[in-house]
C-alpha cells in the first residue's frame, strides 16, 4: 500500500507542475495580475510544456501500478459421454507348418563339339610389305558348348 501511494504522490507532484505561473511559482488561487502582452505560458509555451510532460509521465507510471481486478471468466461445463468397449473373444490358432522344398540347383554342363567354319579369304602379307589376299578353306574345330 506504501508503495502505491508514494508512486501517487510523485506523480502528483510532477503533474503539480502545469499549475505554475509564468515564472514557474506556485498560484493557489485567482490573484489580480497586472496585463501582459505574452502568453500565460510565456513565449511559444515553454512554461507549459513541463507540466505536461509530468502529467503525461505521472498518469502513465499511476495507470501501470494500479491494481485492476482479475476477470474471471466461467466456462460452461462440459459433459463427454464415455464410449462403451466391447471385447471381442480372442481365437488362438494353431500355427501352420509349411515345410519348403529345397531348391535344386543344376550346375551348367560343358561339352566339347566339332563345328564347322565356312571358308573365307584371309590377307596376308608378305616379305617385301605386299598384302596378298588367300583363300582359307573350311574345316572343323573343336569348341567347349553349354549344355542346358
């Protein structure tokens, strides 16, 4: 409680400020005054200004430490039907064997044939750097065949 009313008063004596004269002293109420050719607030308002800005800084300190009461906002109840859970019965199978048979792998068979080559000619070239074309003619050879 102290403390709000010492932030109160700081910033009643800061506001206190917009109430001076024209040269700064305090007026407590209507004193005769002789007529000046100036503002109240002397040239351009600088008389004005800090009791201003003290009023403005002192309402703005007051409003952020005043306590303001807690809203409570009720919410309406809110009711939430349970589903019912049916169990089904549990089946328990036996498990099923399936015996699996074993791959056979066939290894490749190889066998050795007599294929016959068809005659071609064939370039040959001779001792002096000449190229003579001879004809070879066709005979049979031995080769290794895969049998499937």
């Amino acid at each position: 409680m102290i403390h709000k009313t010492l932030v109160f008063a700081v910033a009643a004596a800061l506001s206190a400020g917009a109430f001076a004269g024209p040269h700064g002293h305090w007026r407590p109420g209507p004193v005769p005054m002789h007529v000046h050719h100036h503002s109240y607030w002397g040239r351009g308002g600088r008389h004005f200004w800090p009791g201003f800005v003290g009023g403005v800084v002192g309402g703005a300190i007051v409003g952020a430490t005043m306590s303001r009461p807690a809203v409570v906002v009720s919410q309406p109840a809110v009711v939430v039907a349970q589903p019912a859970v049916v169990t089904q019965p549990v089946v328990v199978q036996q498990p099923v064997v399936v015996q699996q048979q074993p791959v056979v792998v066939q290894q490749p068979v190889t066998q050795v044939q007599n294929v016959w080559v068809e005659g071609c000619y064939v370039d040959q070239v001779q001792a002096n750097g000449t190229i003579v074309r001879v004809w070879q003619p066709g005979h049979y050879e031995q080769r290794t065949v895969v049998v499937q």
